[in-house]
C-alpha cells in the first residue's frame, strides 16, 4: 500500500470519528480543504461513497462504517506499537487525548496540567470538555476525569483527589430574614437558588442523606442558571441559599462571609477519578499524567 493511501485511511477514521472536518483537520495538523480534497480523493479510488456531508455536519456511510470497522483493530495495533517503541525513550512522549467536565477541568487540570507540560515537553495533551457521559473507547479518547461514582466498573479508575461534599449555605443577612433550615424539607419555606444541567436540562436536585434515609429535593426561588458562577454571585449577595461544592466556597465559610445549614445530611461522596479502558496497557505519557495529578 502507498503511503499516501494509508495517510488518506487514517485522516478518514478521523474524519468518522469526530464527524467534522474542522475538528479532524485539527487533530492532524492540515487545513479542511485539504482534508474534504484528500477525502473526495479516496472516495475515487475506492468508488465508492464514505461520508455524508451536509452543511452542519458529516458522518460515515453505510460503506464508511463497514470501512472504518476495519480500520480501527489495525489502526489501534499500529498506535499501540507506537507507544510501546515510547518505552525505549528517557522521556514520556505521545498524545494523550482525554474527556472531562468544566468544573474537574478547572479543579484537576487547571493547577496542575501546566507545570506537567513544562516537565514534560515532549507530551501533548489535549483537553475535549463534556457535560454529558463520554463514551472514551467509542470517541477514541486514552481517558476520562469525572466523579468516582460516574465511572463505568470496567474501567481502571485511578483517585486524583479527595472525597466530595456539596453544601448549603447562605449569608449571614439572609438568615436575618429566614430562620436557618433544620431538615431538608424545610427548604420548601426559602429562596434556593438552581442550577439546571447542561446535559438534559433539567434542574438539579438537592440530594440528602443522613444515616440510611436519602431524600431529594426539588427546591424553588429566585435564579435558575446553567452556570455555576451566576448562581454562586446571587447567594454571596443574599439572593437566596445556595448548593454548592464545599470546594468552591470553604473560605467564605471559614470568614464567616456564608454559614453552612444542613451540614448533618450533606455526607462526602467519592471525588474525582481519572479512567481509562482495561483493554490495553497505558502508555508511558498517560502514566506520566496520571502520576502528576495524584500528587497533593
């Protein structure tokens, strides 16, 4: 096989997994035009048709994905050999693609995955960040950052951080006008301030536990956002009560800026895990990360 036509297989699997030309010409290192060209040209010698494009949009065949069924055990042998020749080399090298969520993204990587890139130069990683449940093998990622609990059980799942707790809380001069809620169910009698999920639009609810009772709560008020600093902002000014990661506000609880209510039936949960397939031995870069980011 010539090189080029190999060089044209790759860009299609590309192309069919991201479903975009602007996403794929990204990831390697070419223009669209050059992409949507390469791929009109391998559909000529193919004669047949891969993909469907439309405006908005362009997704494999029914050929494209009986091709592309074929491609990926050869191509993933072919990338696995590639990372293994990494451990010939002092120094962790490669791509490591990974998925994650904005808020581990910001509470994870943001302080550590700069100084990493600057002890490691020759890694590069690349960051897709999703709301929802990434499927990592379908969509061709080496892993993913979410919360223990989320982690498919076939994974390997590695603890990046500590246990979680979501709290409420709210301003001193807030419970100047509300006394301080004493169960769950007497947030039916205050101004919450929601959060509606990115994903399925739906509103967040304020989850309990206390012992072996659970309860969920569908609170009402003032502000509903799917963004996690506008909500913050309104309880901060005394809108309303907020719940939110302990993370996020324990120096205003420790100044006394918010005092926390509830904090009996607001119990930790797993934090975040970094994941990735059993299938296959990690390469030396994923290691190298995965190693960066346990360190407190």
């Amino acid at each position: 096989m010539e090189r080029n036509h190999l060089n044209d297989l790759v860009a299609f699997a590309t192309v069919a997994r991201e479903c975009s030309f602007t996403r794929a010409a990204a990831i390697l290192a070419m223009s669209p035009s050059a992409l949507s060209h390469a791929m009109r040209g391998l559909e000529e010698r193919l004669g047949v048709r891969l993909l469907a494009r439309t405006t908005r949009s362009v997704s494999p065949t029914e050929a494209g994905e009986r091709l592309l069924r074929s491609l990926n055990p050869a191509l993933t042998e072919i990338e696995d050999g590639l990372q293994a020749m990494a451990e010939w080399r002092d120094n962790p090298s490669g791509t490591v693609r990974i998925t994650t969520f904005a808020y581990a993204a910001r509470i994870v990587l943001l302080p550590k995955l700069p100084g990493f890139l600057l002890a490691n130069p020759d890694v590069r990683v690349e960051v897709n960040i999703d709301d929802g449940l990434t499927d990592i093998v379908a969509a061709g990622f080496d892993a993913g950052i979410r919360l223990g609990e989320t982690v498919d059980k076939d994974m390997i799942a590695v603890k990046i951080g500590p246990d979680l707790r979501t709290v409420v809380v709210g301003t001193p001069s807030y419970f100047e006008r509300y006394p301080p809620p004493l169960t769950p169910y007497d947030l039916d009698r205050h101004a919450c301030i929601g959060y509606r999920l990115k994903t399925s639009g739906g509103l967040l609810p304020w989850e309990f536990q206390r012992g072996d009772k659970e309860i969920k709560i569908r609170t009402r008020g003032p502000l509903v956002a799917n963004d996690g600093d506008l909500p913050a902002a309104a309880v901060r000014a005394g809108a309303g009560l907020g719940y939110i990661m302990e993370h996020d506000v324990a120096e205003d609880i420790a100044s006394g800026k918010l005092i926390q209510v509830l904090a009996e039936w607001c119990p930790r949960f797993p934090g975040f895990h970094l994941y990735h397939p059993s299938r296959r031995q990690s390469p030396p870069a994923l290691r190298a990360l995965i190693a960066a980011l346990k360190t407190s």
